[in-house]
C-alpha cells in the first residue's frame, strides 16, 4: 500500500486567511427535515487537530445527517458549523471544496463518463478552464492507490458498486483537501478491500495530517484504526468520543446496539467478539 505521490508531501494545515483554534467545530447542532420530527438533537463536536476518526451507531440515528451539516450539504435547524474557524455556510462552493472533500456512500451516475474522468471531476475546484497532464497523471495514480487504475477507460456506469466506491474516494483523493470526509467507505467491498481502504485512511491521515472523517459500522476496523471514535445513540445524539479502548466497552455497546460481547485484546486494541441479541 502506497499513498500517490501527490499526497507524500504533507498537506498544507494553514486556515485561509484566518487563525482559528479548530478544524471543525460544531456547537448546539440540531437538524430535522421536519419541524416536528428532528434527526439530530442538540450535537457538539470538535475536531482540534489532524486525525482519523471514525463515526459508528445504529442505523437511523444520524450518522450521515451529521456529515451532511458538518460539510455543509444540510443547514443545521439551530446550532453552528465552522471549519477553521468560518461557519461552513460562508464559504463559497470553490472554496470549501478546496478545503473539505466528501466521499457519499452511494455515487451520483456519472452516465457515460469513463472512470477517469469520473475522478477528474475531483479537481473542478482546482481546474483552469482546460484539464493539464499533470492532472491525469494525478488521476491515474489516486486510482492506482486503490487498485482501479486498469479500469480508467471503462464506463463507471459498468463497475460493481465496490468499485464505484474506490473511485469515488480516488475522486475524492485528487481534490487534495484539508479535511476528507467519507460517509460508509467500506460498505459495498469484500473483506480484504474494506481493511485495505481502512488502513489507507489511517496511513493517509498520519503521513499527510488531513482530517480524515469516516462513518463505519465495522466496530473492529475502527477499533483496530481510527486514532477517534464518535458513538452516536438515538435520537441522534452523540452518545461518547474517545479513543477505541475508551468508548468500546463491553457496557457501551451493549447499550448502544442491544447485544452482548466480549472485548479481547488485539495487540493493543479492542476487539469486538459479538456473542448474542439480546
């Protein structure tokens, strides 16, 4: 596993034109897309330097919402968002995407659009009004970097959805954004292509310093990797943040997912051995 060589260099963790104290920080964020039926309730959350942190809960209470209001997507019902200090809002499109890329968990159809310009749209907020070689050749080696590159030519439209996914996080790779944010990566791939991805996300956010935000329901890959885990419980509510031995207790998730199990150690993280529904 290597990183592309256009990511080796360390990315460049100064705020834009301002000084602020925190990646990202969100304070009192609640969002419902009804008045009366509210998926996020009053959520706070800092990220005060570079690292890989993984977002885990139960399906339904949120996860994607909160992704979607930190970069922006959705406008929290109360409540603020910033990165770098700036509410996530202010910023124009070009702007944020220069700072924030989002990998969705389910690819927009890029119809007839061969692989490789699927990931060139990456680099709209970069791009002149032509693309230049050293572009593709980035291209080529962001798909490289997730064993895609002898799929360039073929129409994504024609790829499994494991390999939509590893394409859009290549498209997402040559944005060279500051802060990557990833909504279920791993969902659609085998066992060794989601510890491949997992263990690329940690390796790029140690080696690069970029913010590295993942939503997964695989408890021992975010165990086994993120530096960070955010636990949310309904109502949409974050229920603890912490490291993996900190938050991945036998008492937590027990009370989070309604199961019992067992926590062994695994050379120094938690494992997870799931035992019965309870």
């Amino acid at each position: 596993m290597k990183l592309p060589d256009f990511l080796k260099d360390e990315v460049d963790r100064t705020p834009p034109d301002f000084d602020s104290e925190h990646i990202i920080e969100m304070s009192g964020v609640s969002f419902g897309y009804k008045a009366d039926k509210m998926i996020l309730h009053d959520v706070s959350l800092t990220i005060e330097k570079p690292e890989f942190i993984c977002i885990v809960g139960p399906n339904g209470v949120g996860k994607s919402t909160l992704i979607k209001c930190m970069n922006g997507l959705l406008k929290p019902t109360s409540g603020t968002v910033k990165i770098y200090g700036k509410d996530v809002r202010s910023y124009a499109l070009k702007d944020l995407a220069k700072i924030a890329g989002y990998v969705p968990v389910k690819t927009s159809d890029f119809s007839v659009l061969s692989v490789l310009d699927t990931v060139l749209i990456g680099r709209y907020a970069r791009q002149s009004w032509r693309t230049k070689s050293e572009e593709v050749a980035m291209a080529y080696k962001a798909l490289e970097a997730m064993e895609m590159q002898d799929y360039a030519m073929e129409r994504f439209n024609d790829l499994s959805a494991g390999q939509h996914q590893k394409v859009s996080i290549a498209r997402g790779l040559v944005q060279e954004p500051r802060i990557l944010i990833l909504d279920e990566p791993t969902s659609n791939l085998d066992i060794r292509h989601q510890i491949y991805v997992t263990a690329f996300l940690k390796k790029l956010s140690a080696k690069t310093g970029m913010t590295v935000v993942m939503i997964s329901h695989d408890l021992n890959l975010a165990a086994k990797f993120a530096d960070k885990v955010v636990v949310m419980e309904p109502p949409g509510r974050i229920h603890s943040i912490g490291t993996p031995a900190e938050v991945f207790t036998e008492e937590t998730i027990s009370e989070i997912y309604n199961v019992r199990c067992k926590i062994e150690d695994d050379e120094g993280s938690p494992h997870i051995v799931l035992q019965y529904v309870r």
